[in-house]
C-alpha cells in the first residue's frame, strides 16, 4: 500500500465522520435535546 493511497483513505474516512456529525447535528430528531441544552443558561432554578 502506498502512502498516498493511505493518505486518501484517511482523508475519505476523515471527511465521512465530518458529514455524519452534520447530518446529526442537524437532524430534526434531535432538535428538541438542543433546544432544551440551548435554554439551560437562561434557566432560574428556584
């Protein structure tokens, strides 16, 4: 194996992660969690 081919792969792999972490940062499933984790410094605990 050559290293430029394992830099490739490396690169591919690296950029795959990166658009699985988008898509789920950005699914709608999960929208409600951030949204609740968004408001949590504004929250007055009584």
């Amino acid at each position: 194996m050559d290293i430029n081919t394992m830099r490739s792969a490396v690169t591919l792999l690296a950029f795959c992660c990166f658009v699985g972490i988008v898509a789920w940062a950005w699914s709608r499933r999960n929208q409600a969690e951030f949204d609740e984790a968004a408001q949590l410094p504004f929250r007055q605990d009584d």
